[in-house]
C-alpha cells in the first residue's frame, strides 16, 4: 500500500512573499521524504486551493491523505476552517487531519536559529531579553500556549522572554521591547513565532524598530521541515480517521 499523501495546508495572503515561503517549506519536506507524495492547497488568496487539490487526488484514484495544516496553534483555522473544507472532500478519500505544528521544542530549535542568524550568538543570551512575537487571536487556548512556550523558553537561559502579539490581543511588539529595557536587559531581540511573510509579520517588524535585533520567520527553517514529517508520521499511522469526506 503507498504512503498517504501528505496535504500541507497553508492560510494564504494577497503577499506574494507568503506562498513562496510555503513552496520552499514544501520543496525542504520532499527533499527529506521523497518517497512521500506532497502537496501544498490554500485557504484563501492563492492557488491551487484546498477542495480542488483534493477533487484532483480523488481523479487520480488516490486513497489516503493526511490533511497538515501549516499552522503554529490550535485556534480557529485548525478547529473550524480546516475541518469545514474537509468534510466536504470527495467520499472515496480517507483523510486525517493532522495536528497543528506547535508547541515543540523543534520550533524553540528554530527560532533560536533565526536570532542566531540575525546576528546573535549562545553567548548573548543572559543578557538579552526576546519578544515572542506571534499573530494573535481570540482563542484563549491559542494565547494561553504562546505564554507557556515563552515560560519555557526563558528556562534556555534568556534574560527575559515574554509574548507580544500582532493582533487580537494585547501586548503589541513594541510595548515589550520597551518592558525588556525598562527590567534591564541589555539588549532586546524580537523573534516572529510566525511561518511565513505578510501582513502581520510585517506589523511585528514595524513595531521592532527599537530593538537590537529583529530576527526573520521561521519558514523554510530545517527544523520545521523535520515538524512536519513528525506530524505526518503521528497521523499516519493513526488508526482513526479524523476528517472524512462527504
């Protein structure tokens, strides 16, 4: 019996930047797996989009698909969007969803990996305070697990690391950069706990204006890309089928 294919499902933007981020995340994925089929469908803005990257699996006779959806929190996209789009996939399709990438520690590896990049080294960190900077949202669940992933990274042996967020909910990105200076910290690096490029992405960038260090997206990091075959590995071998189509 071949593997499911492996369905990555990004939200999409308007950018441009966006849907390139996600190709190269993709491109990263079949290069560690090729024997795993990949496809990539979007929500919105782009193409091809999820139903009809589905309708053309099901012409072509495909069986077993294991739904990814690129997100970095359980909140609404993972528990209503996604689902909705799923159930009315083709009847012949057996599809599991798979969850969502965060919390993990391959995401902490990552985001390290990008502050390093932007020009920090292990040695900075006692001394620097980091702004968790993600998207937002009003699912409270969401917001409570960004809280923790910052409790737990601050154990890594930062000054400081605390949440801001872009949208939604409250902190904003420069309200904390202005906190972490005003409790010490040396020097103050923002890390976007975001995926890809847009206009959110870009608003934590403005509101890191005066920070020391404003590292990039996590996108095509090698860490996410191991993420995303964990989650594919879980569902697959999963016996129970948690999306069904119609």
């Amino acid at each position: 019996m071949p593997d499911p294919v492996l369905l990555v499902i990004a939200h999409g933007s308007r950018d441009p930047r966006h849907a390139a981020t996600v190709h190269a995340l993709v491109r990263q994925v079949r290069a560690r797996r090729p024997g795993v089929r990949v496809e990539t469908g979007f929500l919105e803005f782009n193409v091809p989009s999820v139903p009809g990257v589905l309708e053309s699996l099901a012409a072509e006779g495909v069986r077993d698909v294991v739904a990814l959806p690129l997100l970095l929190n359980r909140a609404f996209h993972a528990k209503a969007d996604i689902p909705a789009v799923l159930s009315q996939a083709p009847a012949r399709l057996r599809i599991r969803q798979a969850e969502v990438l965060g919390p993990s520690p391959l995401l902490t590896t990552a985001l390290e990996r990008r502050l390093y990049e932007a020009g920090l080294s292990p040695a900075d960190k006692s001394s620097t305070g980091v702004v968790l900077a993600s998207a937002g949202s009003r699912d409270p669940e969401a917001i409570a697990v960004i809280a923790e992933i910052a409790r737990e990274w601050r154990r890594a042996g930062w000054c400081a690391v605390r949440p801001a967020f872009a949208s939604a909910s409250l902190p904003r990105t420069e309200d904390v950069v202005r906190a972490l200076r005003a409790a010490g910290c040396a020097r103050v690096a923002v890390a976007p706990y975001v995926l890809a490029p847009g206009r959110l992405p870009d608003r934590i960038a403005r509101g890191a204006a005066d920070a020391d260090v404003l590292a990039d997206v996590l996108g095509p990091a090698p860490e996410v890309a191991s993420l995303l075959l964990a989650r594919y590995d879980e569902s697959r071998f999963s016996p129970r089928l948690t999306a069904v189509g119609a």
